[in-house]
C-alpha cells in the first residue's frame, strides 16, 4: 500500500523495472465502469522528459513518483503518497482500505485517497523477467478507483535468444515478421515452440561457430 513510509522501496522498484530498455504496454480501466480497458502498447520511458522521464518529489507532508513514457501526448503513470490523506503509514492505508468496501453501490462507502500497488520484479538484482508487471490502484476522494496495469517486454537478449527470435519472426515470410516479433516479445508464443525456435537457433550458432575456427 503506498504510504509515506513505504514510497522509497516502491519508487525503487519502478526504478529498477524500467533500467532496461524495454518497450512498456499499459491498460488503464476505471473499475466502475463496465467495459475493456484502453490499451497502449509500444511505449518506451521518455529520456527526453523532465529528469529522464522519471520524476520524483520528497517533502515533509508527502511522496510522488511520476513516470513519463512515449509516444503519445500524456502517457505515463504515477504514484503519491500524502500524510494529509491519511497515508502517513501503511497500517494507516491498510485499516481504511479494509473498513471501506470497494464495490459498494453508495459512494459514500467506497474507498478514498489510497493507491494499492502491486509489483513483480524490480527488487535489487533482479534482471529483466518475462512476468515482471505493475499494477496500480488509485481511489481518488470520490471514491472512483483508476487501475493502471503496465508490463514489459523480454527486455535485453543474449545471442541465442535474439537468433532464436529472429528465426521466428522471419519463418513466415517479411508481411508476418512485426507481428511474430510482438508476440515472442510480450511472451506470447507457447513455451513448445519457444524451445522449438531456441534448439533450431542453438544449431545455427553452432554450425557458424564451428566455422568461425576451422
């Protein structure tokens, strides 16, 4: 839960989840609202922005960390903590979220000022993982929670991986190669064919390794 006290570990971890280069998809949905979610994919961090993209203001009453991504007018996503609303300490943030229902048809009932993050990856010495995510959860002082859910690509690849990819993406011919690519990229190529395409790459780099020496 993001509190005063726990916004340094949860900027760190965003920190970490975008130093490697990896292209970013975000959905953003408001719960209360019954249809899908809108989908932005392709976005990398935007270096261009303000402090590289990533903004991050400390002060007595509060915690913020803002995340600028590109292309696209105002993509991005954030994360603040603030002792006037009550999120001075998480045990704070935790008792209200659970005395406060969150699907209550008065509004007068639901949640408020409380942002519910959940993360996988970014802890110290975590590399790129496949299922590394972020989802973010915010009730503003309506009552009205906007849910922001962002996860990357593979992130960097070693040789074996990258030619593994590329043969891929190409054994369909140039009209499907963008396409293939997204899919290996957003980890949605069953894990049969991945081993498939990663033995077929294996014995490619061994063949031009044996090559290389003789």
């Amino acid at each position: 839960m993001a509190a005063v006290d726990t916004m340094p570990h949860i900027a760190a971890r965003i920190r970490n989840l975008l130093t490697h280069g990896r292209r970013i998809t975000v959905t953003q949905r408001y719960t209360y609202v019954d249809r899908p979610p809108d989908v932005t994919a392709g976005l990398t961090l935007d270096t261009s922005a303000r402090n590289g993209g990533i903004t991050e203001g400390v002060s007595g009453d509060g915690h913020h960390l803002g995340v600028y991504l590109r292309p696209g007018l105002m993509s991005g996503f954030g994360v603040s903590a603030y002792v006037s609303d009550g999120n001075r300490v998480e045990a704070e943030v935790w008792k209200r979220y659970h005395a406060a229902e969150s699907t209550s048809s008065d509004p007068f009932k639901r949640r408020r000022n409380m942002t519910l993050v959940e993360i996988t990856g970014g802890l110290p010495g975590d590399g790129p993982g496949r299922d590394d995510r972020l989802v973010v959860r915010h009730w503003n002082s309506d009552g009205v929670c906007d849910e922001r859910v962002v996860v990357f690509d593979g992130g960097p690849r070693d040789g074996g991986e990258r030619a593994a990819r590329w043969l891929y993406a190409n054994s369909l011919g140039p009209a499907y190669r963008y396409e293939r690519e997204c899919d290996w990229d957003f980890g949605k190529v069953p894990d049969g064919e991945v081993q498939v395409w990663t033995a077929r790459a294996a014995e490619l780099l061994d063949v031009v390794s044996d090559e290389g020496s003789s």
